[in-house]
C-alpha cells in the first residue's frame, strides 16, 4: 500500500487563527490537488506559538460546532489532516494539541505531555499537561502522534510503538539553537539524529512537520523530514522557508524491514514494566 504524505512547513501568524485557517485550507486543497492523502502541519499551526496571555482567547474545540473546525472537517473530506491548536476542555483547562481529522471526523486528539520550562520556553505556565499516550486507527493504517517535547523523551514514542502504531507524526515550533561552525544548527541535528534513530529502532515510519518563520525573537528552523523504517531519509524540506513537501511512501516496507529485523517480535514489555515497577517503588 502506498500513501502520499504532505508536510506543512508553514509560518504561522501569532494569535491570528482567520488567516492561518485561511492557510490551512488553501494547503489542503493544493495538497489534494497534488494527489497527497495526509497533511501534516506543524505545532500549533492554527494560532502561532509564543501565545502567552493570549491562550484562553485563542482556543478551539475539534468538534463540528467550533467555527474553526467546522473548516477543516469539511476540508478532510478530501484529504486526512494534522493540525495543531489550543484545545479548552470543559473544566477550561487549556492543552497544546494537535488533532487528526479525515472524511468528516475528528478521529484523535493528542495533547502534549511534557511542557519544556528551561531556557527560552515557559509553556507549563500556560497550559496544562496531557496525561495520554494513545495510538489510534486511520485508513491507512495505526498512527501515533507526538509534539515537541513529547518525542524528546524515549517513553512517549516507546509507548506507541507497543500501542500497535506503525507511524509516528510528529509536530513541532522548534526555534534554531546552537550557531557552530557546521552548516547545521545544533537543534536541528539533534532533532533529525533522534528522529532517525526512532524510525530505526521501532522499525516504523516517522513524519515531523516542524514550523519556520520569525515569532516574538525565535526563528523556526523547518527542516521537515520524513524517515522509514531503516532509518533512511525520505524526503526533507528546506531550512528556513515556508514549504509544502509531498513524498510517496510504501507500507509494505514494514513487512520488508520487519522479516529482516525482527526488533518488535523481539521487545519484551512486561520485562520493561516489571522493571519501571521496581524503579518507581523501591
């Protein structure tokens, strides 16, 4: 089975959800156009990142009756959408979240677990933490979906991997950090290293759709990349512009991978969870 997959390098316009709709529908549609079946846009691509005291006026709810999801429900009629956004519960706890929507419904909505407090980032100050790490059904398949700092930790991605997910969609703002004398900055490389090492060791698919532009001060690297289950690189966008990336990318190479390299047959999770057991309880 093949599908084509769409990465939305896009920079978002803070606390301005009309225009980035507006941007998400015309991606969609020209992905569509192009033959692509999933969109993957970055974190927080409906309203930019650096939101603040902006949070509470800028949420949605990925439901039918949100003005906002509305749009992009009837967009996935034609093509299977990521996006990310300020999700508000009914206790008004606000999440950063990215919800997955095809042929008319929210299927999933993953909020982010870790919320980095060091350095330029303060987002536990703002939202709450998700406290789920669920795979979920698609079309095409069992997909995962992380953000951010969610897949700078081993567990989250570990967890979906046993979850029966066979892709992982990752989104991210990440801002450009540590100029060197290499031709890449430090962030970036890390970034791909890690990705790169996930798609090996889990054998799966991994998507990451990662934001450019100025905001506030940052600027967002892009870079956006798309791995398969031998750890080779697929596509990539450019650093440091709006893109919109489409590859093709054949399942069935995780039969291939998987008969050559039988990592998942192999994994043990009741020795991990017997040992976490141990850890947490001594």
């Amino acid at each position: 089975m093949k599908l084509k997959l769409a990465l939305a390098q896009i920079n978002s316009k803070l606390g301005n959800i009309p225009a980035n709709l507006e941007k998400h529908l015309a991606l969609a549609k020209q992905a569509f156009q192009d033959g692509a079946d999933l969109l993957v846009f970055p974190e927080l691509s409906l309203t930019g990142y650096v939101l603040q005291d902006l949070v509470p006026t800028i949420s949605c709810r990925p439901r039918s009756d949100d003005p906002v999801f509305k749009e992009l429900i009837n967009a996935s009629r034609d093509i299977d959408l990521v996006v990310g956004f300020v999700d508000e519960d009914t206790r008004h706890r606000f999440y950063i979240a990215s919800a997955y929507i095809s042929q008319g419904e929210v299927v999933h909505v993953h909020h982010k677990v870790y919320l980095p407090t060091y350095g330029l980032f303060d987002e536990g100050r703002f939202f709450a933490p998700g406290d789920l790490v669920r795979a979920f059904n698609t079309r095409f398949g069992r997909f995962g979906m992380l953000i951010c700092e969610d897949f700078w930790h081993a567990s989250p991605p570990y967890i979906l991997w046993q979850d029966g997910a066979d892709m992982l969609l990752f989104s991210s703002a990440s801002p450009g950090r540590g100029l060197n004398g290499e031709p890449k900055l430090d962030s970036s490389a890390w970034v791909e290293h890690i990705n790169r090492a996930y798609a090996s060791l889990f054998t799966i698919f991994i998507a990451h759709a990662n934001r450019t532009g100025f905001e506030d001060g940052l600027n967002f690297w892009g870079g956006s990349t798309v791995f398969d289950p031998n750890g080779k690189l697929v596509a990539q966008a450019p650093y440091f512009e709006e893109a919109l990336t489409i590859t093709e990318i054949d399942l069935n190479q995780l039969h291939r991978t998987r008969a050559r390299l039988p990592l998942l047959r192999d994994e043990r999770p009741e020795l991990v969870q017997h040992e976490l057991e141990r850890i947490l309880h001594k």
